[in-house]
C-alpha cells in the first residue's frame, strides 16, 4: 500500500494519543528527510485537532503536554499558518486546524558575529531552527499594552514566527544602537544589512531614567 493510500484509512483527526498522530507525521513527511515542501501542499481541511501551543511554548495533546522533544520537533515541520491567520498540521492529504496562543515557536539563543553594517543575529528556536535575522526573516517588535513592554518576534518561515525568550531580548537590546529613519531618531538593531527599529530613542532614554 502506497502512503497516501495508507493515510486514506487513517485520519489525523481520528488518532487517539501523541504516538499514533507522529507514526502518521512520520509516514507522510518521511521524516529525516528535512522540511517537506508545504508550500506545494493543498490539500482538503479535514477539521481541527485538540492540539494546542501556549504561549510559553510548551506543545498540548488532547490536554497533555508533549514531553518528548523529537516528537515536537516532528510535528513543527509540518506547521503552516495560512492567509486566515490561523495555524495547521498539514500533510500531502490532510489539513487539521491546531490552536497557538501567541507565537508557535520560541528563539532561546542569539548569536553575534560581525559589527555594524556587517552584524549578523543568529537565533536558535526551541524547535532547533537556526535562523539569520535578516532578508526573509525580519525581526518586529510590538507594543504589549497589558505590561507597557515590547514583545519581539523573529519570522522563521512561511507565515510562521518565534517570540523571542525574554533573556534573548535581554541580549538583542545590548547590541542596539540609535539610528536615523525617517527623520526619527530610533533605537534600532542590524541584522544582514538591515535595520529594526525597536522604539523611538527618547522614549528609551524615558524608561531607562
């Protein structure tokens, strides 16, 4: 039997724990074999699943966390937030909707190399992405009105991005500097030749008095 005639008979929808919903992943990525082209994969929506990624980034399965890495690894290679905004497990016959409580991955490490126009953020995600800020993969911050801070979020790929930890941030901020865009003067980070500004400079030095 082929792999997708193996799917036909079995639903991502109908698996009833975390093992058999990866031995189905496992059958129709072929695991191992790096990202599967997801951008070339439409197939039907077949409804949601009781899967659920908080926003500390912690994976639920039918109301348990997921405590094996490879397994999470797995399922987040199959990860696609589509024009709707919403987010979905989605293999070459299937599409199952999942629920994301803030961004579905988080960056817990940075490295630097390089200074000025030549700096280059490397983030690793708690998936195992590497990712370099840069083209493609814009760095944005935005306002978070319930505690008055920023929230900074890395695009990994496709639609689909990593809020970065706060110790992370913590570092991204050390190599900020004041630059000029727009005739505004911005405390801003480079990355690959690009910059992103974080929050106006007088509004920095207002914090930090």
């Amino acid at each position: 039997m082929t792999v997708t005639g193996k799917l036909q008979n079995a639903s991502l929808t109908q698996a009833t724990d975390v093992a058999g919903l990866s031995a189905l992943i496992g059958r129709a990525t072929r695991a191992g074999k790096g990202l599967p082209p997801l951008d070339r994969w439409n197939p039907e929506f077949c409804g949601d699943i009781d899967m659920e990624i908080r926003a500390d980034g912690t994976w639920f399965y039918l109301g348990t966390p997921i405590g094996r890495m490879p397994l999470v690894e797995l399922f987040s290679t199959i990860l696609r937030k589509d024009a709707d905004g919403r987010t979905y497990l989605v293999t070459p016959v299937e599409k199952v909707g999942i629920r994301v409580a803030d961004a579905p991955f988080i960056a817990v490490e940075m490295n630097v190399s390089g200074e000025g126009h030549n700096q280059v953020l490397t983030f690793r995600t708690n998936v195992g992405d590497l990712v370099e800020a840069g083209p493609g993969h814009p760095l944005r911050f935005v306002d978070e009105a319930e505690t008055g801070g920023l929230k900074p979020y890395l695009l990994v790929r496709g639609r689909l991005e990593a809020l970065l930890a706060r110790p992370v941030m913590y570092e991204l901020v050390e190599h900020g500097e004041e630059v000029e865009i727009d005739g505004r003067i911005m405390f801003a980070v480079r990355s690959r030749g690009e910059v992103y500004p974080i929050m106006p400079a007088r509004e920095l030095r207002r914090l930090s008095a």
